[in-house]
C-alpha cells in the first residue's frame, strides 16, 4: 500500500488572469471558458472567461497548430500564450495564442445568448435558465459585488470583536410570529423553517457578547413582487451591553460606511460594468415613526394611512423627502408602534405604544430591522403572556432571560435588497443567485 503526503501548498501550473500584468515578456497557461470568438479577416479574437476576469486572446492560425473550428463558445480550455504588451488594450497587455488544449466541449449551445452587453430575455427566462445566464459578464458581477458585501460585511464585524455563529434552520417553532412559517414534518414531530435567528442570536449574546450571522431564513408569504422572496439571506447581528438603541444604529452607519467604501475599493470594475453609484456616508438621518407618516401624508396630499407600518410608496417618498433635504439616500425611521412589532422587542418606558426600534430605508426600501430586545426575564414573560402568547412553548429562549441577559440589541438586514438597492436592480430576484418565491423551486 502507497501513503503519500499532500503538502500545505497551491503549487498551480495556471497563472490567474489577474496576475497576468505581471507576466508580459513571459509565456503563460492560463484556464477558462471561451465566451465569445470574433473572426476577423487573419485572425481571431477568442474572450476567455476566467473565474472573475474576461482576458481577451488572439489567434493566428501561423501561431498556433490548434484549427480554429474546433473551437466552441463556452467549451473549457486550457491556454497557452503568450504575454505582450499592448497599449491599445485597457488591460495593458494581450494573450497570443500558442497552444489550447480543449477540456470540455459544450453538448449544446446556451438557451439563450448570453455574451452580449446584456441577457435579452424575460425575467423569467432568465431565472430558469440560470446555469446558464449567470455566465453572463453583467449577470455575473452582480453577485461578485455581493460577495464584496459580505467580506466587507464580515471583516467591519470582525474588526469589532463580533463572533461568527451558525444557527439552526430547522426549528420547533417561529420567531417573528404570525401565520408566515413554513411548516414540516421532522421525524413525526411538527417543525418549521426559521424565520431568523433572532431567539439564539439573544440566547447567544449572553455568551459571546457580540455575535452575528449570514445565512438564510425563510418566509411563507404569498407575495408576488419585486421586492419580496421566500428564501432570503439575512445579516444579523446582536450586540450586548447598550446603553440604547440609538448605539445600534451608530453601529450600522459605520458597518455600511466601511462596507460600502471596501466594496467600491474591490468592485470597480464590476461597479463601472453595471453603471452602478456607490454613496458615501458620513451619517445617516433619523425621523420618528409618526413624524415619517404624517410628513409623508402631506407630501402625497392625502390623510394617514395604515397607522402601524410604512406603505411601499411611502418608504419611496420618505427617502424623496429626505434625500431633497440632506442628501442622504439613507434614512432611519424609529420608534415604531409596539403593536407592530415582535414580542422581544422593548417598550419605550416613557410610551409603551412605542417600541426602541428603527426600519433602515435605502432609496425607497426597507433593508434593515433592528432595535432593543427585552432582557429581563419577568419582562419577556409578562409581554408574552400580554400578547396570548404560551410562555412555555419558549422554555428555552426564555432559559437565557432566566440565567441572566445584558441590555442588547440587534439588526436584520437583507442581502438581496440591499444588492437590489445598491446597483439600481428593478427586481429584488435579480440580486438572489437561485430565487425562490411562491411560484419557483428550481433551478
């Protein structure tokens, strides 16, 4: 019997497309998928689709042994070229063809073109061709700057001492409450799918003190729009030892701030692809909820509606206002009714109508919820019990109250809309790699 040893190294025989400047005067291999061939009179250029860049190559049937013709869009090559350097190109430099070794070869073509400016098809199409579409270079970028969200995302929480938790999906009973839960069988006992994090997130504070989360949670509502899904990725958060909720909100100002100025950073050329405009923020505005509603009111020219929550129309013309006033396309709505809001949620002492929470809105939608949480535990139970809610089903959540919980507080904030929001994308689906709503399960 061998035992070999695998060593700790990346020893490649690829260079990465984005090192490639470092390599003019050299000959290369490089890897990809060949996404468009222009033939023009001599010669061809083949674009080359590497894991985040498009390297353009040249072929010259002089150069290189290898027949153009057997060369299909979207086969998987190996490339061996040439580095030199070219001042006409952006890039600096252009890859000529040597050798292409042909490491798949498609069954057949793509559904629908997919190496123009832009996928000419319907949403729907769209999404059920995604294996497809996504190869898309514009398709593509949006979710490499949503990936850029999350590191930024991840390395502002880490910097300010905030763990990383996991938390499970499968759940014996909702946190948000209401009939929006996506019920299951478990073994012969009921289950559901978890609404948040929200109740360990609590649970965990009293063990690391800051913790957060980026992870999925589901939502049974029967929507159709543009800015809902039923399977949504949610950043979470819970912060211990406040000293209000207003901390809170400072805490997410400067979390997008870092975040926002990484991702410009990161994601230029996927910004400047998608026409995207990344703000600055140096703060972000606040109005309380019922200033917001009757501010709102008179700019639409008609009475109150809905007491309890914002209309989508007018989370839209609330940012109007605000932005028309502070150029901010950020605004924090606070203080929302307690009829509104969960369980957990604290009392403002000097109104208990009013909750210690905010609603973030980023240019016309909500993407954020957060406030103050309730942690003393005969607190907790009485608003349960004031509320018909059994206590008991919330033995172990109410554990944590019980063994004692800092003052705390948290966010939920959603990575889709806020990608949606941030590249100017019409429909929240569009910023979900494999959305699921109420009429799609696959791809």
């Amino acid at each position: 019997m061998e035992i070999r040893t695998i060593p700790a190294a990346l020893n490649r025989n690829f260079v990465e497309a984005e090192a490639l400047g470092e390599h003019i005067g050299r000959q290369v291999r490089i890897c990809g998928s060949v996404y468009k061939l222009r033939r023009m009179s001599g010669f061809a250029f083949v674009l080359l689709r590497t894991g985040r860049s498009m390297v353009q190559c040249v072929y010259c049937k002089e150069d290189c042994a290898f027949p153009l013709e057997a060369l299909a869009e979207e086969s998987c090559v190996a490339v061996t070229a040439d580095v030199a350097a070219e001042p006409r190109s952006r890039a600096g430099y252009e890859l000529k063809i040597r050798e292409i070794e042909v490491l798949c070869t498609p069954a057949a073509p793509p559904p629908v073109v997919i190496n123009q400016k832009r996928v000419d098809t319907s949403l729907d199409h769209l999404l059920d061709a995604r294996a497809a579409t996504l190869r898309n270079e514009r398709e593509r970028a949006i979710f490499l700057v949503q990936a850029g969200l999350c590191e930024g995302l991840r390395a502002f929480l880490s910097r300010e001492r905030f763990t990383e938790v996991h938390t499970p999906k499968i759940v014996a009973s909702g946190a948000e409450g209401g009939a929006n839960i996506f019920h299951l069988d478990y073994f012969g006992r009921a289950a559901c799918l978890a609404q948040s994090p929200q109740l360990y997130k609590q649970m965990l504070v009293g063990v690391f003190g800051r913790v957060y989360e980026i992870g999925p949670v589901f939502r049974a509502e029967k929507h159709d729009t543009s800015r809902h899904l039923n399977e949504y990725t949610s950043v979470d958060l819970e912060m211990g030892y406040i000293e209000g909720f207003e901390e809170l909100m400072r805490l997410e100002t400067a979390m997008l701030s870092g975040t926002l100025q990484s991702v410009a950073e990161a994601c230029g050329p996927e910004i400047s692809l998608l026409g995207a405009s990344i703000p600055q923020i140096e703060g972000i505005p606040a109005v309380r909820f019922g200033e917001a509603k009757a501010w709102v009111a008179r700019a639409l020219g008609r009475g109150v509606r809905d007491p309890m929550d914002l209309e989508p129309e007018e989370e839209r013309t609330l940012c109007e206002l605000v932005q028309r006033e502070t150029g901010s396309e950020f605004v924090f709505v606070t203080r929302y009714p307690s009829a509104k809001r969960p369980f957990y949620a604290m009392d403002d002492p000097e109104n208990p109508a009013e909750t210690l929470s905010f609603d973030l809105l980023f240019r016309g939608m909500e993407i954020t919820t957060g406030g103050q949480r309730i942690h003393d535990y005969a607190q907790q139970v009485e608003k349960l019990e004031r509320r018909g809610m059994d206590a008991s089903q919330f033995a172990d959540y109410l554990a944590a109250h019980r063994c004692g919980l800092p003052p705390h507080g948290g966010l939920g904030l959603g990575l889709e809309r806020l990608t949606a929001r941030l590249l100017g994308l019409e429909n929240v689906r569009r910023a979900a790699l494999f959305p699921r709503d109420a009429g799609r399960v696959t791809p």
